[in-house]
C-alpha cells in the first residue's frame, strides 16, 4: 500500500497550518531574534512576513496544480529539473529535521529546563510512537492544540501589558545591522505552512483547498505574533528576551503575574509536542516522494498498510532528530532550520516563476521578491548557520550526482 487518504478540508488544513507555526516558532524564535537586532526584531518580523506571503502565495499555486505529497520537491522536479527538485526535498528534509529538534529543545527549555536534552529526546521518542501507530494531528486534536496555544499567549499578553513592567523605553536598542538577520531567524517561526503544502494527498478538493488554506493561516499567525512580539518587548525588554531560551516564560515572571508561570509552561509544552508532531509528518512525507523517486533509499517508501503512515520514514526521522537534540541548542537548531528552510522556498518561487499563465503562475513580482527574499535572508544568518548550510547542500548535490551516475552506469551495464 502506498496511496494515501484525502480526508481534510479548507478548515482542518488551515487549523493544522495553525498549529504547526504557532507550536514552531512563537515559544522559542524571539530569543535569537532580540539577540540579533534588539527591537528591531519587529522590522525583522514585518520583512519575514512579506517573504512568507510571497512564498505562500507561490506554494498555493503550485500546490493547486500539483496536489502530491512532497511540495517543491514535486513543483521543483517538475519546473526546473531533477537535480533542482532533488535540493529541494533535500533542504526541506534537513532544514524541517532541524525544526523538530528545535521544538524537541522548545518543549524541554519549559517543561525541564534542568534536563533539556534528556526530555528533548524523550519527547521524540514519544511522538514517533504515536505517529508511528497512526495517532496523527487530526483536525479536533490540531483545534485543541491552536485553541490551548491561543489562550497560553493571551496569558502571556495580559502578563506583559498589566504586570507593571511594560515600559515604551523597552523598545529602544535597535540593532540595524542585525534586522535581516532577525528576519531570517523570524523566518522559522512562519514555515509551517509549508505542512499544508505536503498534505497535497491528504486534502479534499486541493485545488480549493489549497489556495485558500495557506495564505489564511499565515495571516492569523502574522497578527499573532506581532501581539505578543510587541507585548514580550515592552514588558522585558530586548535583553529580557535574548537571555533565555524560554522568553515567554521570562516575560511572565518579570511582572505581578509570575504565579501564572506555570500556564505557560504547560501551554508551551503541549504546543511544542504539537509542532512536533506536524513537523515529523511532514518531513516524513517529503522522505516518502523522495523514496518513491528512487532519490533516498527506495525502502523508507514503505506506507503501513493498517494505519496509512510511511513509518520507515518517520523512524529515520526520529533516529537523526534525536542526535541533532543530544548535540544543538535551540538557538542553532532554528539558524540551521532557516537556511534549509529559506533555500527550500527560494526553489518554490523558482518554480512558481515557470508556470504559465493559464496554470494559475502568481504575479511574476511576487514570485521574484520571495525568491530574492530567500536568497538575502539565507545569507544574513549566523555565520555558523550558513557555514552548516552550505555543507549540507553540497553533501546533497554530491549525494544526487552519485546516485545519477551509479543509476547511468546500470542503464548502460543493461544495454550492454
């Protein structure tokens, strides 16, 4: 068995969206942001989202046209090439493997700070073994999860404005230097919908769903986030947020409202333990296109036939999740994410640039500002995070050339 079931409409895509970049990013990517460029975190999120939109806009179109599990991979295979279509399901698979360790290390820094790696990679363990018996992010479970998120960050909200240390002169201390660089790390925080794009099999009607999932998602979370951003610096600070891996937590306890330190905490972890378990899904399905191509070993193509999982890959998954866990900090993890992530989304507008205009091609301007968006973000990270980037996706055209070249020397070993 290896098709799997459309099952989920315009609103469980948009809920799922939801929970995968509210889970991913809000609890955790304000800290390396502040660290970066103080309160101009804020400019930063301001420029990621308009990225995010141009990119979301392209993956909607594509998506459309191109309803199959694994998102650029398939767009980019189909419109610019194997090779291109190979890097993207390659960055998206680091990057997104990046990602779950980062909200492995997210739940732990509020669940157990004292014990961070142990937990983290408990965590793990954990959710591979629901996913792995099929307990999946239905829409209910999403739902709770978004709701649960929504009500922990209006604690936080509260906390911040009215625990008696909110302060306009918190938002001074502008880094400009480091404003691209905060919207590249900000970046991580809106790439969850990228997990609607791979539900392409897994919608009803995806040329409905799809367009109109995507963009209604990011522009829920974008006003979200820009709440709590605001909230978070007026009440500690771009320092408050920079120390700590748990900023949230931080601005909680600066003020009046410290008892209710403890909501957050819960709320955060369940949050994480969700994105986590949207992420796994996630670059499991991209692992399974990839290895129904013959482009990673063919046998991580195997779906369970009882409960509709590509299992193999989910455990792959989780066995590299768990040594990026026991060897990053969170920090590290949402700089290394970024840089797969951004190369991931410059190749989704690549393609989209391709389409013509009956298919459905987005405005060529939106297409070009997220492709160069991507590019620019990409190469203003932490010097580390490129470094490791840029060594991941050569591995990863050296990975395709061999494989091309050992599957042309069989071709040609059969003629002869």
């Amino acid at each position: 068995m290896t098709a799997l079931v459309r099952r989920l409409g315009v609103t469980d895509a948009v809920v799922v969206g939801l929970g995968a970049m509210l889970g991913a990013g809000v609890f955790s990517v304000f800290s390396p942001a502040a660290e970066a460029a103080g309160a101009g975190l804020l400019v930063g999120l301001l420029i990621a989202a308009v990225v995010a939109f141009c990119n979301a806009t392209s993956s909607a179109r594509l998506a459309a046209l191109y309803p199959q599990s694994g998102g650029t991979y398939v767009y980019a295979h189909r419109r610019l090439g194997p090779f291109w279509g190979f890097q993207a399901g390659w960055s998206f698979v680091v990057g997104k493997t990046a990602s779950c360790a980062a909200m492995a290390l997210t739940f732990a820094s509020y669940a157990a700070p004292g014990h961070t790696r142990l937990v983290g990679i408990l965590a793990v363990v954990a959710v591979t073994a629901l996913s792995y018996r099929g307990v999946q992010r239905s829409a209910r479970v999403s739902l709770v999860i978004v709701v649960l998120t929504l009500a922990t960050l209006a604690v936080v909200v509260v906390a911040a404005l009215a625990g008696g240390t909110a302060s306009t002169a918190n938002l001074t201390g502008v880094e400009p230097g480091g404003v691209l660089q905060s919207a590249g790390l900000l970046f991580f925080a809106f790439a969850g919908y990228a997990r609607i794009a791979t539900l392409g099999e897994e919608v009803v009607d995806p040329r409905r769903t799809l367009p109109r999932a995507i963009p209604l998602a990011l522009g829920l979370v974008l006003v979200v986030y820009l709440v709590v951003g605001v909230s978070a610096l007026l009440a500690v600070g771009a320092d408050g947020l920079a120390a700590t891996a748990a900023p949230l937590r931080a601005v909680v306890e600066a003020g009046s409202f410290a008892a209710l330190s403890p909501v957050v905490q819960v709320g955060a972890a369940f949050a994480s333990l969700g994105a986590l378990l949207a992420l796994v899904l996630g670059v499991s399905r991209t692992t399974l296109a990839m290895a129904r191509e013959r482009e990673l070993p063919p046998f991580l193509a195997a779906v369970d036939a009882r409960h509709g999982v590509p299992y193999r890959a989910e455990l792959a998954v989780a066995a590299v999740v768990i040594v990026l866990v026991a060897t990053l900090d969170v920090r590290g993890a949402i700089g290394f994410s970024s840089f797969g992530v951004l190369t991931y989304y410059a190749l989704t507008n690549a393609s989209a640039l391709r389409l013509a205009p009956h298919e459905g091609r987005p405005p060529r301007w939106v297409a070009v500002l997220g492709l160069v968006g991507c590019a620019v973000l990409a190469v203003t990270l932490p010097l580390p995070s490129i470094l490791g980037g840029l060594a991941v996706a050569l591995a990863g055209a050296l990975t395709w050339a061999v494989r091309r070249n050992r599957g042309e020397k069989q071709v040609t070993a059969g003629r002869g």
